[in-house]
C-alpha cells in the first residue's frame, strides 16, 4: 500500500517535483504582509499531509503511470498549498517547519534555493548553515563549493553544529588531494572536536572526516585525527551500555580498519576468514580467497534480508554470465545473521546454529538462482576493514591481490564492468 507518511517524501525527490521555469519569482506575488508563525505553517504542513493521505492513502501497488500521476498531482498541490507565502520573508524556524511542502513544489525548492543562496553569503554562522543547505539541495557538482565551506569566516564556530559536521559528507570522494591539501588546517582543527565533553553524535562526521583528512593531511598527521577520534571512543565507552556500547565498538573496529587509515584502495586486500564457501550446486571451488590470486575478483557484501541486495541479484547474474570464470570470479560475501530470509519460502531463524543457517543458505541460493560463489566470513559483512557500513557494497581486487576499487553498487554495472575491464587489459597487457 502507498503510505504517504513516508512514500509522499520520496516522490517529492522526483524529477517532477523540480521542474520550475520560473522558480525565483514563485510565491512572491501574492505574499501577505504578515508571513505565518512557525506553529502555523507546522499545522498547515500536518493538513497537507492529512489531505494526501485521505486522497491517495488507500491505493494499493500502483503502477509506473500511477506513480507519474501521483507525482504531477502533489507537486501541483503542494505549489497551491504555498501561494500566498513568501519564502524571503520567513526565517530559519518557519522555512523548517514549511520544508515537508517546500521540497514537494515544483516551483519551491528552487525558490528556497534562491532565499539560501542569498542568506549564504553573508559571513556568519547562518551564512554557513544557509551554504550547507543549498548544497544539500542542489543537484549539481559540488565539489567547488563544499571545499569553499572549509575556508568560510564562520567554520571554525560551526563547527560543533550539526551543519559543520556534515561538511564532510557533502565533498566529493573524487575531489584531487592537492585540493583538500589546501585545507590541511581545517582538518586539523576539526580533530579537537573530538573532546571528552562533545555530545556522541559528533561521531556522525567522523568516518567522513577521516576519509577526507587521510587524502589532505600527510600520514603522521592525518593519524593523529584519527587517534583523537580513537581517544574519544575509548572515553565514552565506560558509561555507554547495551547498544550504544556495541556501536561504539564497531565503530573502534572501523576506524581501525585498512579504508580508515586509507591503506585500502592500491594495498593488498585486508585478509578474511571464510569459514563456508559454496555454490549453488553445494561444491566449494576454493577454502581462502587468496586462493584466487590471478583472477580479478568481484566482492559482493551482502546478506539475505537486504532488500537493496536481492534487488540487485539480476545484475551480479549478468555480470557472471559476461565473463569467463577462469579469468573473473564473483563472490557473494556474507556472515552469520542467525536468520536467512528466504524470498521463496517461510523464513527460517537460526539463530546460535550456524549449521542450519548454512544449510538454509544453500536452499536459498538455489531458489535465487545464484550463479555466483556465496562465502560466510568470520568477520561482520559490515566489515571494517573494508569500511562497509551499508549493504550492498561491492569492491574489486586485481590479479595481484590489490584493492583496486571500493564502494560500488552492484547495480551500477557499467562501473563495475568498466573496473573489471580494465584489469582485464591490463593483465593481458603483462602476458603480452
């Protein structure tokens, strides 16, 4: 069923949502003098949403063209639902409780734009905050203008803020390091965030940050920031418990790893254990992928109750089938879950049996019609050292043995192929 309590959201993002011809005169016209209160427009937002779910709430797997429909209907609603209200005249409180709308009007996001854009230049630290949020609003390159917010009068005391450590996230992964290099001060002063007294949310920035700082800072020192982060996980562990404890752990565990200490990429392959390997027919090829040195190796980390992950089993399926397995092998990586979502069949818990999870492994492979290899690692799939902190991940080691890419998606196969390709060559090339 549609819930538009969270579908509504998503169709906000659309292509449809953001045509706006003339976007920076939009909801101007016909501005009142007096703007609403912030409790005003949060009432108005909550009847918004009220009318969408009484309108559209009850429809039940719709189709593309419905979908399209949909789309069209709420971007022309939530335009209606602005008239009247001028977005320049609204300030920080109010523009938040009118986003919902805001995002979902063809003409709103780029008025937003508009009024942040002009907010942004100004040299405070709301001048930061309104640059952050038109970066994370805008559709183009940013890599420019997020390596700007590094050196902005106001970034030193933002900080502590939630927009200053998101920073990190907004700039590029491809940005050159003789460009982050220019910010090597930035980076540094971002570690004495890392205090005793900081709130544990501040952990957020910390993987993007150190992703960031490992490429602009020389070694010694871009070490020394992620001790700081180190020092700041060990200080709160004595009084975190339960799940927080277990979080802060693995993200010890992470910030350890090879792709934290940006030792992954162009390094040998961090080792793992593989405790099962197998295809579908229950033969098991090879005991340790170090076995497969010579081929390029396509890493999948996945597990059976990914959603992403089995959406994806059609393009790992024709990635099997376009390369020869003498020269290509693909492995689903994987560990023990305590349950195996079948897709085919009533799920199974297994949870402190691993031999009848392998078993139910197995059954599921079949069902899926997994031509691939499947592998259950001792190590967590979320694994540290490869920086997995979201599945589906796909990395790709070459003949070597090297990391030679990290972080793809399995359905962004042109990628992948174009990865696999050119190691192809490039092995060829040495034979040659």
């Amino acid at each position: 069923m549609l819930s538009l309590t969270i579908a509504s959201l998503a169709l906000a993002l659309s292509p449809v949502a953001q045509a706006a011809p003339d976007a920076a005169k939009a909801n101007t016209a016909s501005a009142t003098a007096t703007p609403p209160s912030a409790a005003e427009l949060q009432q108005k937002v909550a009847d918004f949403f009220g009318g969408l779910q009484e309108k559209y709430g009850n429809i039940e797997n719709p189709t593309p063209e419905e979908i399209a429909r949909i789309q069209a209907e709420i971007a022309v609603l939530a335009d209606a639902a602005l008239e009247g209200i001028d977005l320049k005249a609204l300030d920080d409180e109010q523009l938040s409780a009118l986003e919902p709308i805001i995002g979902m009007s063809a003409t709103g996001r780029e008025s937003l734009i508009v009024v942040l854009r002009e907010r942004a230049e100004k040299p405070t630290i709301d001048g930061f905050r309104a640059a952050v949020q038109v970066l994370m609003l805008s559709r183009t390159d940013r890599g420019d203008a997020a390596l700007g917010l590094l050196s902005h009068p106001a970034f030193a005391e933002a900080l502590a803020t939630e927009e200053g450590m998101m920073v990190f996230d907004l700039i590029p992964d491809d940005v050159p390091a003789e460009q982050l290099a220019k910010h090597g001060a930035a980076f540094e002063a971002f570690a004495a965030q890392f205090n005793p007294d900081a709130p544990l949310q501040i952990l957020g920035a910390a993987e993007g940050y150190l992703k960031l700082a490992n490429k602009a800072l020389p070694k010694a020192k871009a070490d020394a920031c992620r001790a700081a982060v180190l020092a700041f996980i060990a200080a709160k562990e004595p009084t975190a418990g339960g799940r927080e404890k277990m979080m802060l752990e693995r993200m010890a565990r992470t910030l350890n790893g090879a792709a934290a200490r940006g030792e992954l990429v162009g390094y040998p392959a961090p080792s793992m254990d593989c405790e099962w390997v197998s295809r579908a027919d229950g033969t098991t090829p090879w005991k340790s992928i170090s076995e497969l040195k010579g081929k390029v190796v396509v890493l999948d980390f996945w597990a059976t109750w990914c959603g992403p992950c089995v959406g994806s089993f059609p393009k790992v399926r024709d990635l099997r089938a376009a390369y020869p397995a003498d020269k290509v092998e693909i492995v689903g990586i994987t560990s023990i879950q305590g349950v195996v979502q079948h897709r085919k069949r009533a799920p199974v818990q297994c949870q402190d049996d691993p031999a009848t999870e392998k078993a139910e492994l197995l059954a599921y492979m079949k069902d899926m019609e997994m031509t691939w290899t499947v592998a259950i690692t001792k190590d967590d799939v979320f694994n540290p050292e490869f920086g997995v902190r979201g599945i589906p991940f796909v990395a790709i080691i070459d003949q070597d043995g090297k990391v030679a890419k990290a972080g793809l998606y399995p359905g962004d196969e042109e990628s992948i192929r174009a990865a696999i390709d050119e190691l192809l060559a490039k092995g060829a090339a040495k034979k040659g």
